[in-house]
C-alpha cells in the first residue's frame, strides 16, 4: 500500500516537472523539425507550420486531454473515432497501404465464407424456411449410412395418416425430357422435377405469372398436364414471352398446358446446383418417365418428402409419429433395414453436416486464414514503425496526465477504424471476385452438363457475410492493434521528451517482435509457396497423363431399364445386342465404368488382411477398354452368367500379394458387404495396369470380378469415325429399338466427363494455393520492405558514421541487409518444415487404394519445388531489404550525421 502511494506521488512530481520543462523542449523540438524543413526547400512560414503539423500540435494535445477528462462514454467514443480519422488523413500514404492490405486478407476469407454460406448456411428460397423439415431415412445408423428418398406410395401413406403436419410435400430429383413448342418451333432437352400438386402452395411460392397447380389436383381423376415453367427457362430458351401462360408445350410427346411461372428468386427444392427447368405433378410420371411405375411401386425410392410441422407440435413429436409410419408401410419391405426416420432442417445443399465436409470446409478456412494472419502481421510491423514516429506524441499525452488505458484505447481505436475500412473494401473485393470467379467457373464448365441443365448459387452477401466481415474485421483490428499499443504506452518520459538514453528506435531493432513477425510471414508464405509449387508440378503431369486405355472414343450408356425384374434385363440385353449390330460401334460391354465406377473392398490373402479396388466386367469388357490381357484367360459367357467365382487382377496386385510366384489359381477372400462375410475366389487372368479408378496414379491393386445377377452393371461402348454422326446413329437405333428409354437416355462420353473432371480438379487446387501463395508473397515482401525501410531510417545516423569513416556503400548495404535477413532465414526453415508436413500428410492418404494423388506421382520431398522455392523466396527478401539499404547508402554522409 504504502509502495502505491509513494509511486503515485512520485508521478505527481514527474508530471509538474515536465509541466515545468515542457514547453522549453517542445520549443527546442520544434524549431530543430523546422530547421530540417528549411533544409528542403521550404520557406520559413511554411517550415514552421510542417513542423507543428507533424509534431501533432502540442497545444492541440493539451486541450484534446483536458476536454476528454469529463465526457461521457459515447462522446469519448466520438472523439477517439474523430481523432483516428484524422489520423488516417494526416498518414494517406500509410492509409492506403493498410486497407489495400487488410482488404485482401479479409476480402479473401470473406469470398470462402460467401461460398460456404451460399451451399450450406442459406436455407430453401420458400417462405418460412425455417419451419421446412426434410425426412430422412436412416440404414444401419453406426456406419452412418442416411438417404432422403422415399417412395410415392410411402409418400402418400404418410400423407393420408400422420396428424402432426401442416402440409407434406413429395418432389423427385430433376429427370430429362425433351420438350417441343409447336407455337413457338423450338424443341430441346429440360430438366423437369416432379412434384406433389400442393407443392408452390405448400411451399408459400406465388408464381409470377399464371395460377399455378390446384393444390388438390394430384387427387382429382381426370386433370389434363400441366406445368409451371423456372424464371431462369422462360427467360433464357423463351425470351420471357409474356404470353406464355396457357399454351402447349410437348413433353416426351404428351401436351403440357402452361399454367405458371415461377418467381425469379425461386430455384427449387432439389438439393442442387442445376435447378429445374420446369415442374409438373408427380401423377404425370408414367407419361414424362416411362416405362416404370412410381406411383405403384414401393421399391421406387425416388422423392424427397418436405414437412412442415403444426403449430404447438415439436419436431421431436412429429418425428417420432413419422418413423412410426414409415414402419408401418414397410413392414414387408423395410423391416430388416430401416432403423429411423427423422426430421432434418433444410439447406440449400446436401450433405453440409456431415462431418467430412464441415472437417473439409475448416480446413480450407484455416488456409486461408493464414493469408489474413500475415496480413495482420504486416500491419503489426508497420503499426511499430508509426509508433516509434509518434513516440514524442504518446509521451507528451502520458505526460500530460492521460491514463495508459486512455491512450491504449485511442490508439486501438485507430487500428479498428482502419481495420473496418479494410473490411469494407475487402466485402466489395470480395463480392466483385466471387462473381468475377463465378463467371469464369461457368465459361470453363460450359458443355461439360448433361443436355438442359446449369448451375446456379446465389453468392450474394446477406446477413451472415456481414456479420462474418464484422468479427473478422474487428479481429483483425485488435489482433494488429493491441501489441503496439501496449509497447508504445510504456515508455521512459524523460527520454522521449528529451530524447536521451536509448530511444524506443534502438529497443525496436532489437525487438524480438517484429523478428518473430517477419519469420512467421515468410513462414507463412514459403508454406504456401510449397504446397502450390508441387501442385502445379502435378498439374503439369496431369496434362499428359492417360487412364491407360483410350477414352475418347469410349461412352457410358446411361438409361433407366426398370426395376430389378427379368423384364428389365431383357430390355437391357435386346439394346445390348442392338448396339452390336451398327456399323459405328467397334465394341460393347457391361461392366463398371472407368473413373467412376469402383469400390474398395476388403481382401485377405493367405491370411494377410489389406485392401484393393475391385470392378465388375461382363462380356468382352476388357476388349471394349483396350486393357491387355497378359497372363491366364478371361471370362467364359457361362461363367458370367453364373457369376462364378472366378477374378482378373492387375499387375500390381500380382506382385503384391504373390510377389515370389505366379498369380494364377491363387485364392484370396473378399468382404462383398464390408459387414465381415468374406467370399472367396480364384485368380484365372492378369492384365495390364492402368488408372481405372483415379487419373490421378496407377492402381495399387485391382481386382475384376462377374457382376451379379440381376445387377444393372453399366453399359460401355466403342465408337469410330466421326463422333457427331455416330451418336446420331445410335440415337436413332435406341429409339427405334426401346422407345421408351430415350426421355432417360444419356451418352456420357468418358473424355469430356470423368477424364476432364479429375484434371480439372487439381487445376483448382493449383490455382486456388498458387493464388493464395502470391497474395502471401505479395504481403510479405511489403512487409519486410516497411520494416526495413524504418530500420534503414533508424541507423541513417549509424550508416552516416559507418560511410564517413571509410566504409564502402556496398559493404554498408551487405551488413544491413544480412541484419535484416536473419529473421528471413528463420521463416524459411519453418515453412519448409511445414511444407514438408504438409506434402507428406497428403502422400500419406495414398494408402488407401482409392485415394487421388493430387501431385500426379511428385515426390513430397521434391528438391527442385522445396530449394527452388526457398531461393526465390529468399531473394524477394533480398531484394525487399536491399531497396531501403542501397537509399541510405547513398545519402551524403553530413546530412546522415545531422539526422535524428
């Protein structure tokens, strides 16, 4: 206690001795800045003025002091906003290069959160979205196994006998269909979703245009087709014809009467970025897809069921009513799978709680995070260097009684209002990116969709962006505020205003501060460097990468035969033999589809457990593909018909499992069902390895088995001469032969798909990280080029003393720049070790056969992309120290011994 008193009466006396010392000082100080003004060329009158102005105007100070002692919390607030901006004005050039910087680092983390917030945040485009509840069907709920689709039949047992919701509403997934205007002589393939009767009402949706459906007309006998047209169709394929409403448009030949369209803002409810081109009522699925039957068939789990829940009932009530019924329509069917229903909130897309994708999108977060973290760090360093600039300012308001809390507040005050700032620009940045990258995503996707379909994502800012720009900003505000507030409060009065001993200058160039935030930019920066160098590496490989096989010329026949009946096989195997028979096929298989269409199952070899990919393949599959055959036969036609036992493997699984011997009529055992019962079979072929499962790598293992009966495996053909022509003919054979399998007819060319997809993929990521990396780079060399200029400045007396004693400028430069390199050097080793973590945690997931390599077979110690990076790094340092260095040396050696 009595140590308290004596400090503040000491401090009593302190302040009533610089009260009496002050304005002999500030004389002093003053005429010596204006002296320095003189020198360049200024006259006298406009000497002084500069000087009072950058010195801050001690009677300014005094008076701003004594009139914030008794202000009230709001206008203290007032004046410290008013003072920052003042602040902001006197220091444009300092300004400028703050909000550029925060704006990028906040504008890039403000672009991710749009984009997540756009998939996973903003609910349905209805009306009350909140009170919207999905049903969810869970299978075997411990190996997280859900799926959302129900049956019609399901759907309308539910609807006819639960007493808990306002209204139950079925919509399918998007199905094609060919669509003709005989008004209009237009004709193309659209997206159509098929809904239950009271879907646009349910769903508060007041169509633009027209009456919509009657909310009872699935139920009345008798009710003509009828379809209600997208906003984003109406406008695109019918020049948003007015007149719309009331004509007739052919679907898959049967006459739809135009009865709406929807609102703009209206994208459906499909859980997908390729919204609907129009809706129509589910009771018109035998006419739009035919030949299977919803509306009879329980094993047809196509619709999405959409609830909402009375007033006064819990969710938790409805859901226990709607699992009970759902038990009860499939006591036959379901009574061994189905373990729940529930009731999920719903998003605008899928599966954005699932752990995966929330693990995924944190990951990403935290990338990018590290962009605003060395924009942060750079602003520390330049919030330093103003500090030691405005040290005499500081000291005199400590002097002149403020509070140290006082002026830690004035100046966080300062930081936030420049944060802000930055965080306006950055929404503006980042709203005129996403759009920018938007447009750019769609012009590379362009022809790359199935016939009809497009994508859309509202990027646009809401709520939760601002709020996340907010916090963000204000974050950051603090983060790069708080540390030189609290540094620059404490300092020793009588030093500052006198300018003895050593000053704040000298204690910063030894700051361990600003050298833990250089290294940890470079760090920061070589970390990223690293990571895209090695993905661009990959991206150069993937270039020339091929699956093995050529896949130009090879399509997946994709339709929809029917159920699992004999009927279905016979429709699939009469088009099979059709296919054979034209003159432009050269080959046609069953099997599973490259790059598509393979799972990873359990093996065990001679008790040795392990995992491989595993295929199925029918008929003269490997041929079709172009895979040689190099040891043992292939399958008989009896044996696939009786799905014997029997495998191909690959080359790689040969040595790794019978590496001393050869492969064929080894036995191995395989998990089918990942549930523990394993099937055994026999090696009777070896084929060439390929990249059947990933582009990305040869399989490490690979195992092709008969599909089993019953199975709809996926048809595969060959074609030659011209493309064009060839699926013409072939169009026109499939309708001639099956009918009824063209609204669900896609030919999915293997190049353009699956081959494209995947190297596209790490064309992302390499762009995506090579960006980030150059923002970073970009920010650290800004960075090291602000400290090292205020460092430079700090020894302009020292390099002046150094020059007129004889050293030589390029010495002087050397000694300076090494000085500032030595936290450089610091940074660099740490981000190579991070680098090299992070390269070998992505090496590490290619222990699982069925994992991407994104590097294309790139070493993760590749010393070509690790020295070559870290050597360009380090001469950006160089360089950015060397710029402030070679300027002082060239300063006439007098004037450097005058400066202070």
């Amino acid at each position: 206690m009595l140590r308290t008193w004596l400090a503040r009466i000491r401090g009593m006396f302190l302040r009533r001795k610089l009260e009496g010392e002050f304005s002999e000082e500030i004389q002093a100080h003053l005429e010596m800045l204006a002296e320095e003004h003189m020198r360049r060329g200024m006259t006298p009158d406009e000497a002084r003025l500069a000087a009072r102005r950058s010195f801050g105007g001690v009677e300014q100070i005094r008076e701003e002091h004594r009139e914030g002692r008794g202000l009230m919390p709001l206008d203290r607030l007032a004046a410290d906003l008013s003072y920052a901006f003042r602040m902001m004005r006197r220091s444009p050039g300092f300004t400028l290069v703050a909000v550029l910087t925060l704006a990028l680092g906040i504008g890039v983390n403000a672009s991710l959160f749009s984009a997540y917030n756009a998939l996973a945040l903003k609910p349905l485009p209805v009306a009350d979205a909140g009170g919207v509840y999905r049903l969810e069907r869970w299978f075997e709920r411990n190996r997280g196994n859900v799926q959302y689709a129900f049956s019609y039949p399901e759907f309308a047992y539910v609807r006819d006998h639960a007493h808990v919701f306002d209204s139950l509403v079925a919509a399918s997934w998007p199905v094609g269909a060919f669509a003709e205007w005989p008004g209009i002589g237009t004709s193309d393939k659209v997206q159509v979703q098929l809904v239950s009767a009271n879907y646009f009402t349910a769903m508060g949706i007041l169509p633009r245009f027209g009456p919509g459906f009657a909310p009872d007309a699935d139920r009345a006998p008798g009710v003509s087709p009828m379809v209600v047209l997208s906003h984003y169709y109406w406008q695109s394929r019918l020049n948003g014809d007015p007149g719309i409403v009331g004509r007739i448009v052919k679907l898959n030949g049967t006459a739809f009467t135009v009865v709406g369209v929807a609102p703009e803002e209206f994208t459906g409810t499909s859980q997908s970025t390729s919204p609907p081109d129009c809706w129509a009522p589910v009771t018109m699925q035998p006419r739009l897809a035919p030949p299977a039957d919803w509306l009879h068939s329980s094993e047809r789990a196509l619709l999405q069921i959409l609830v909402r829940v009375k007033p006064g009932i819990t969710a938790r009530t409805a859901q226990s009513e709607a699992a009970v019924l759902i038990r009860q329509f499939g006591a036959v069917l379901f009574h061994e799978k189905t373990l729940d229903v529930t009731l999920q909130h719903v998003a605008f897309f899928d599966n954005t709680e699932d752990p995966r994708f929330l693990a995924s999108v944190l990951g990403i977060m935290l990338v990018v995070g590290l962009v605003l973290a060395v924009a942060c760090a750079n602003l520390a360093n330049m919030m330093l260097a103003r500090g030691a600039a405005r040290q005499r300012e500081i000291g005199v308001r400590l002097a002149l009684g403020a509070g140290r809390s006082r002026v830690v507040r004035q100046l966080l005050t300062e930081s936030v209002v420049l944060a802000l700032t930055g965080g306006l620009a950055g929404l503006v940045l980042s709203y005129w990116t996403s759009r920018s990258l938007w447009l750019w995503v769609m012009g590379i996707l362009a022809g790359h969709f199935p016939d009809g379909s497009h994508m859309t994502v509202d990027l646009s800012p809401d709520l939760r962006v601002l709020g996340y720009t907010l916090a963000v900003s204000l974050a950051s505000g603090l983060l790069f505020g708080l540390s030189p507030a609290l540094r620059f409060t404490r300092p020793d009065l009588l030093s500052v205003l006198k300018d003895q001993g050593p000053s704040l200058g000298d204690r910063l160039r030894r700051s361990r501060l600003r050298s833990v935030l250089v290294a940890g930019q470079v760090a920061v920066s070589m970390m990223l460097l690293v990571t895209s160098g090695l993905l661009t590496r990959g991206l150069l490989r993937s270039r020339a990468a091929e699956p093995g096989f050529e896949t130009r010329t090879l399509y997946r026949v994709m339709a929809d035969f029917g159920t699992n009946t004999s009927k279905a096989v016979a429709r699939q195997r009469s088009l099979l033999e059709r296919l054979r028979t034209l003159p432009v096929v050269s080959g046609v298989a069953q099997g599973s589809a490259p790059l598509l269409g393979t799972w990873t199952p359990p093996i065990v070899v001679d008790g040795v457990y392990g995992r491989t990919l595993g295929s199925y393949a029918a008929g003269s599959y490997m041929e079709t593909l172009g895979i040689p055959l190099l040891r043992g036969r292939a399958f008989t036609p009896q044996e696939i018909e009786q799905n014997a036992p029997l495998a191909l493997i690959s080359e790689a699984t040969a040595r790794k499992f019978w590496p001393s011997g050869d492969a064929i009529g080894r036995r191995f055992q395989l998990d089918m069902n990942f549930l523990g019962e394993m099937k055994e079979f026999s090696v009777i072929g070896v084929v060439k390895d390929v990249r059947f499962a990933n582009l990305t790598r040869l399989d490490p293992a690979h195992v092709y088995l008969t599909p089993k009966p019953g199975d709809f495996p996926d048809t595969l053909l060959r074609i030659h001469g011209d493309r064009r022509a060839a699926l013409t003919v072939i169009r026109s054979a499939i309708q001639a032969t099956d009918p009824d399998l063209m609204p669900s007819l896609f030919l999915m060319n293997m190049d353009d798909g699956p081959v494209w997809l995947q190297k596209i993929q790490v064309r992302a990521m390499a762009l995506a990280t090579l960006t980030l990396a150059g923002l970073t780079l970009l920010l650290a060399g800004v960075g090291i080029y602000g400290v090292m200029s205020f460092l430079v400045t700090q020894r302009t007396r020292e390099i002046g003393i150094r020059m007129a004693m004889g050293a030589a400028p390029g010495e002087v430069v050397r000694r300076v720049v090494m000085d500032g390199l030595r936290p450089v050097f610091v940074g660099i080793v740490m981000g190579f070790a991070a680098g090299a973590g992070l390269s070998a945690a992505l090496h590490s997931t290619l222990r699982f056969p069925g994992s991407m390599d994104f590097l294309y077979g790139v070493s993760f110690y590749d010393p070509l992309t690790f020295l070559g990076l870290s050597g360009f790094l380090l001469g950006v340092a160089a360089l950015a120290s060397a710029a402030p260095a070679r300027r002082a040396s060239r300063v006439d050696p007098m004037v450097s011994l005058r400066y202070e």
